[in-house]
C-alpha cells in the first residue's frame, strides 16, 4: 500500500514538472534524487556550473509559470519562491542558507536593519535610553554626554588612523542617542505640574535685600503624584511598601527642611518629602521629594511664612480620603503627617522656640540647663519622671505671655539688647522656651530625635574631650605646626592614629591647620563631623584611646582613658542600635541602657551637653514609641537620605542657570525621581546596613568587642581587663564617683 502511494505522489510530481517550458523525464529525477541541490559557501548550488545554471533556471521558470509570472515582471515568481521558504522551511535551514548568501548578509538585511535603527533613534525607547544616560549619577554637562554618546557609537577603523561608526555587522551601525540638543527639546516638553514662585508669593512687602529666589510645589499635588507613583510603577518592586496594617493606600508622611549645601558662599533650603512606608528605602536620597527650594537661610521671613502655609495645607490633607488613578482605575489614598525629620536647631524655630543655648534647652524636655548633668532623674510622661515632654496647650498660653510681655516693654526706652533679655529671662521664669506660637501648629508633638546629627555631634564632642586631654599631656613648648611635635608624645600619637589608623584624613587635616592657626589664639577646634568620621570613630575609637597612653601615666591618666573607652563604647552601641529602621523590643530595651551608660559617664567624668542628654533621655523613650506605633526603629526618622539628596540637587545646579536655578532644579529631579522610574529605569538596589557601625572583628575569638586585638583564649583585650574598667562601670551604675574609684585616682 506504502509503494502504491509512493508511486503516484512521483507520477503527480513528474506531471507538475513535465509542464511546457520544463522538461523533466523520469531519469533527471532519479539522478536529482540521487544528487540532491546542495548550498555552497558563496550562495551558489554546489556542482558543475553547467548543472547548477540548468537546476536555478528550471526552479525559476517552474516558479515563473506557477505564480504567473511574465519575462517583464518576474516579482510574482520571486514572491512565491519567498513565500514557501518562510511558510515552510525551518529557521535553522533558512539561517544556514542566508548566511552563505553575500547578498543577504551584506545588502539586503543592512538594508532593512538600517531602515529599523533609523526608526528606532527616532523612537520614544531611544529617548528613554538617552535620559536615562544623561541623568545617570546626577545630571551630566553637555561634554560629558557627548562624549558618552561619540564613545559608545564611534571608534578607529582597522588601520587605527580614522574615526569611524561602530558596526556590529558588516554595513550595519550601532544604535545612536540623541544627540544632546534634541534630548533637552524633548525634556523640555515633559509636563511637571506647577512650580510656585517663593518672590511672588511669599515676599510681599519685604525689602529688597530680604527677597528670595525659589520655587515650590504643592504639597497635595506631590503627595497625590507620589502615591500614584508608589501605588503602580514603585510598586512592582521586590522590596514591597509596608502599610502598617492599615489598608493599602495610607500613606505615613514625613516633611521636613534643612539648609542645602551648595558652596561655601552658596546659601540654599530645600524641603523634602518621603513615605516612611518605604522602610529602609527612606535612607535613599531617591526616595525623598522636592517640596520648596530657594536661595535663602533657614529661617527667614519667607520660610517663615511657607512653614505657616505649610501648615495650614498639612491640617486640611490629614485624614481625608483621596482619589488617584492606578493603571486605569481609581483608588482612595490617604496621609497622615508622622514625622518632622529636622536636627534640633531647626526644630527650635518651627516650634516657635529660643535656641539650643536657652535656659531650656530641649525642643523635646522641660529640662533646665542647672540639671543637664544630673544623673539621678528620668524623662518621661509618668507622673514620677523629674522631666515630661512639652505640652502643646501650654506652648500656646506661654506664646501669648510672651506676646504680651513684648508689647509692654516695646514702650519703654530700654536698649535692644536689654529688651531682648527680658523677653528671654521672662521665658525661663515661666519654666519654658517657647517665644511664638509654633510655625507647624499641633505637628510639633510629632517631631522625634533625629540620628544622624545625634551621632555626629556625639562624636566630635568626644573628640574634642580627647583632643583636649592629648594636648594637656604633651610638653608642645614653642611648637608651630603639627612637624614640630614629637610623635612619641600624646599629641603626636593622638594625630598619627586620627590620620593613619582612624583614616579621617579631612580631620587630620582640619588638625594640623587649627594647630598651627587657631591654637595660638585659644580658639577650640571647630570642625564638624559627618556620617564618614562618625562610622570611623565607630570602628576605630579604642586605637585613639589605646594611643594616648605614655610611660608618664599614672591612676589618673588610666581611669581617665577608661572613661574614653567607656563613653566611646557605649555611644558606638546606642548609635548602632538608634540608627537602626528594623528595631524589635529586646533592641529598645538595650539601647535604653547603653544610652544611659553613656550619658551618666559622660556627666559624671567629662561634660554634659545637650546632644549627650537628649541621647541619653529622649532617643530611648522615642525609639519605644515608635516601635511600638509603627515597629520601626528611631531610624527611620534620620535625615541621611535627606542629606544624601542634598548632594544630589547641588549637582543639578551645576548645569543650570543662576537666575533660573530651582525651575531646572525642578525639572531635573522630576525627570530623575518620576518620569525615568515609571519608564522602566529605576535600578536602584538598597542595602541592609545592620550592624555596620560595630565592625565585625569585635564578634571573632581573635579581637575584643571593644574593637583591640586579644588572645583567642582569653575574654577580653588586656586593656579592658584592668580594675579600672569596673571602676567606671560602677560609678555609671549607682550614678555617682563611688568612694573606691575616688582612692584610685587620688
């Protein structure tokens, strides 16, 4: 049956090819079948050239007369020759026989590839691709785009003399960007809502010299494009939002400002918004938002007066229920204002308060400053605390005190200073430090102790307190620069350790400039320490302690090198666990009592200051309260990220214009946060940073946890097994230099 079948599909076949203008007899096709067509390398059938002309003409004329083609239009014969091979030969047939086809490789596919790369450059995709590289790390100069764009498109040709386009295929062109005049068109037609002007609207019937340059958003308009934003493209991320248990859409805000560093004669603000929902993202510079920018101080008159509007907008926004559109349908949001991320200078003014330096001077305590140094007492809300939080309704009866106390001694002659004396003498008597009623109303009981400055200014204390001890033990004599010093003197180890060990080289620098300046006039060194020298003391602090040693040293010296090492270990631990966003209870427990450590050493044997007791008071009864309201710890309310974005905007003035700064400023952060992200480039990649101030030698056999190396066989490195660690151990315990450690250091 199988042959029967055989043999007539040949009968039908040699019929079809007996056709007129064809003549095949029975014996080509066994021939055919016994040599088959075979493709050569260069296209061509393998074989005789005779054969293979006579084999290509009878397939062209077989298909000239089936698809009705003539000898003048012979483009039906070629179609239907296409049209078989790509409806029914395999890709690995058809890719094998291309490749042999110099036609194919090098006119016909660069032909076509050609025409698809000119569509392309002119593609949204390629905008896309070109924004994405000028905008890369920060906005990029003209130059620099040219010169990445000239880079991935041009190079030398073979003889390495010319420059020519880079081909990945013969006669065939990478892709290239825009070029930079068309990518600033394009972003210049990208629509990024609308930008309030800070003279126009918050500088009306102020002098000349006080107005302000800026712009603003509006503060529902961003929060509806961020909640937008986080509820469809952010959201697709790996590292989800947390919603608190709350239904997805309740967006936790946190708003705050801070001066911008944008040069040294550059004065800026900028305030930012961020979703504390995005958890550790919020460290992210990324992640925090644009609100206002202006070339203008802190706090002056037109902050004062948006901080006011502020707060009016934050009042009429929280608790309502919003409608934003999430990939075609509509769904509520709602923001509730949790937290105002500012240092404690800047708190002071939007609470309407005298600075640091008052006679009260917690943003967060009723302290005064004769009980800065008592160790005895406690912060809290209970009725048994020495020290309660502020209330709001009586910062409102104390303002209008005030206010009232002013317009009585504005009538009499007095001096401005003496006035200014007895407005503030007035305060302290009424146990206060509030001046005006609060810019941001009801939302200042929402401020919480910020980390970053914490630590920061914790640490240049601690400096400062060694520093001065170092210089006290070396005989500097007549020496004039830091060369001059012995390096076997205290100093001379002190400086050496900061500089080669530590590696705080700007300290180290900062050093020997104040040494060989400052100094001679009894100026203390001023030098203010950032996140980088903060973690290096972290890491570092007891080989600056270990250096200060010297044979001369007697009980005194030693237990006051303990109290350095005591007071350094303790603030590494309550900076490790206070800049910490994860935080469960055990946590909140421990960092109560390595803070109270830390302040009460610090108290009882160096100098109390305001950092030191809002550390040891107020960051732990904080951190529990927003462990137990949000489960997050008291760093998710760090201004690192905000600090980081800082940075990030000074680099977008770089390529804008002085007179037209904050709309580019604007525009380029938009571009950067919203529009790129939604397009698909958001690649950024967040890292857990737990742990990262206690280094992790201090968890091997081989190094104490204070940071020295010991034996593997023993506890503890030979510096902390000496009497003198317990002595301060236990003067820190019972709050008071207990009588054995007033013996030893006799």
């Amino acid at each position: 049956m199988k042959l029967c079948i055989e043999i007539k599909l040949k009968i039908c076949m040699v019929k079809i090819l007996c056709l007129p203008q064809i003549s095949v007899t029975d014996n080509i096709v066994d021939r055919r079948t016994r040599s088959p067509t075979i493709l050569g390398d260069e296209g061509k059938i393998s074989g005789p050239g005779r054969s293979a002309r006579r084999r290509r003409l009878q397939t062209l004329n077989a298909a000239k007369m089936l698809h009705g083609a003539t000898a003048e239009n012979m483009t039906p014969a070629y179609a239907g020759l296409i049209a078989v091979l790509n409806e029914s030969a395999p890709v690995s047939v058809l890719s094998d026989a291309i490749i042999k086809c110099a036609k194919f490789t090098k006119k016909v596919i660069p032909k076509i590839v050609k025409q698809e790369i000119n569509i392309f450059e002119k593609s949204q995709t390629n905008f896309i691709r070109s924004v994405n590289i000028l905008y890369r790390g920060g906005i990029t100069s003209k130059q620099k785009y040219n010169s990445i764009r000239s880079s991935l498109t041009m190079g030398l040709d073979d003889a390495g003399v010319k420059r020519k386009h880079i081909e990945f295929m013969s006669n065939i062109p990478v892709p290239k960007l825009l070029s930079y005049k068309e990518v600033l068109k394009k972003i210049n037609e990208i629509d990024i809502g609308d930008l309030h002007d800070v003279g126009e609207t918050l500088c009306k019937g102020l002098k000349e010299e006080d107005m302000v340059d800026g712009k603003y958003r509006d503060l529902l308009k961003l929060l509806l494009k961020m909640a937008q934003f986080y509820l469809s493209a952010n959201n697709y991320r790996k590292d989800k939002l947390n919603w608190f248990g709350k239904q997805e859409g309740t967006f936790k805000v946190a708003i705050g400002g801070d001066g911008a560093p944008f040069g040294k004669d550059d004065q800026a603000l900028a305030w930012l918004v961020s979703f504390l929902n995005c958890g550790q993202r919020v460290c992210s510079s990324a992640e925090n938002f644009l609100l206002i920018g202006a070339n203008c101080s802190e706090d002056c008159e037109p902050v004062r007066r948006y901080v006011v509007l502020l707060e009016r907008q934050m009042t009429e926004i929280e608790g309502k229920m919003f409608l934003v559109e999430i990939d075609g349908k509509e769904k509520f949001v709602s923001f509730q204002f949790e937290l105002l991320p500012n240092d404690m200078k800047y708190l002071a003014f939007l609470g309407g308060e005298l600075s640091i330096s008052a006679s009260y001077f917690s943003p967060f305590a009723d302290i005064n400053k004769k009980d800065i140094a008592n160790t005895q007492e406690n912060f809290g809300s209970k009725p048994q605390d020495k020290w309660h939080p502020w209330k709001y309704s009586q910062r409102l009866k104390v303002a209008a005190a005030v206010k009232e106390k002013k317009e009585e001694v504005s009538k009499t002659t007095l001096k401005p200073a003496t006035k200014r004396e007895k407005i503030t003498s007035f305060i302290s008597q009424k146990k206060s430090r509030q001046e005006f009623l609060p810019l941001v109303g009801k939302f200042i009981d929402r401020a919480k102790a910020e980390p970053l400055h914490l630590k920061n200014n914790a640490w240049q204390q601690w400096n400062s307190s060694v520093l001065m001890y170092s210089l006290s033990r070396s005989h500097l004599g007549e020496c004039e620069s830091i060369s001059d010093v012995s390096p076997n003197s205290c100093f001379g180890k002190y400086y050496h350790t900061i500089r080669f060990n530590v590696k705080a080289t700007r300290l180290a620098k900062k050093i020997r400039k104040w040494f060989a300046g400052d100094r001679t006039k009894n100026k203390p060194l001023e030098y203010r320490f950032t996140g980088k020298e903060s973690r290096l003391f972290c890491h570092n602090f007891m080989y600056i302690v270990e250096s200060l040693k010297t044979d001369e040293d007697q009980n005194v010296h030693t237990f006051k090198l303990h109290v350095f090492a005591y007071t350094g270990l303790n603030l590494r631990d309550s900076v490790s666990l206070f800049s910490r966003i994860s935080m469960s209870s055990e946590q909140v427990q421990s960092l109560s009592q390595v803070c109270s450590n830390y302040f009460r050493a610090t108290a009882l044997f160096l100098k109390s200051t305001p950092t030191s007791w809002t550390i040891g008071h107020v960051v732990p009864v904080h951190a529990q309260q927003l462990q137990e309201t949000l489960g997050l710890g008291l760093g998710i309310n760090t201004m690192e990220g905000r600090e980081a974005k800082h940075v990030t905007l000074a680099k977008f003035t770089n390529n804008a214009q002085y007179n037209n700064r904050w709309s580019q400023v604007f525009k380029h952060e938009y571009i950067s946060l919203f529009w790129l992200r939604e397009n698909g480039c958001d690649e950024t990649v967040y890292k857990h940073t737990s742990n990262v101030y206690i280094p992790k030698r201090c968890f091997t056999h081989d190094f104490c946890y204070c940071g020295l190396p010991k034996d593997g066989n023993v506890e503890k490195c030979s510096f902390c097994s000496q009497h003198f660690q317990k002595l301060v151990s236990d003067c820190v315990l019972q709050g008071k230099t207990t009588l054995e450690a007033k013996e030893a250091i006799k």
